[in-house]
C-alpha cells in the first residue's frame, strides 16, 4: 500500500485545530477525511520539533491564547468530570469531603 503525501498546509491547520480548538485528534481527521494514526503522528512530531512541554505558541496574540486557554480548560473540566462519574459509579460511594 502507498503512503498518501500531504500538503504542509493541511498538516498545519489539522495540528491547530487539534492543539488549539477544541475538537479532538479523531474528529478533526474524520472531518478532512485523514486517518487518525496520521494525525497522531503529525502532533507528536510537530510537540517534539518545537519541545513542546505546554500547547503555548510564540507571537500567540493575547485573545488567541485566552481562546486556547479556554478550550484548554473546558477539555480538561470535561475529563474530570468524566473520570469523576465513573469512580463514582464504580464504587457507589460519593467523592466529596463533609
């Protein structure tokens, strides 16, 4: 089986949309028709050319940054409250401290 090339470009705006919007690695591939394992690939190598510890990106004007910031957070809420539910309901037992 061949390897698809493509375009610079399209790699670049999939890394953003995943990196900075708030849509994960699988549902931006699926919206430009890319397997998820490409896309996987083209962010870990992109986190790792740039030694990338954080999502920050240089010259990121400020309201870029609180948009990112803020899906940021939203996804991480998201993941809590997921995991939280399903400990929750695992146990049978409440996480809150009285």
């Amino acid at each position: 089986m061949a390897q698809r090339k493509y375009d610079e470009q399209l790699k670049k705006d999939i890394i953003d949309a995943v990196l900075i919007g708030n849509k994960s690695a699988a549902q931006v591939a699926r919206e430009h028709d890319v397997p998820d394992s490409a896309v996987y690939t083209w962010i870990r190598n992109y986190k790792e050319k740039n030694n990338m510890a954080r999502l920050a990106l240089k010259n990121e004007p400020p309201e870029q940054e609180i948009a990112r910031l803020k899906a940021e957070l939203y996804k991480a809420t998201q993941e809590r409250d997921t995991l939280k539910k399903a400990t929750v309901e695992s146990s049978g037992q409440c996480n809150t401290f009285v």
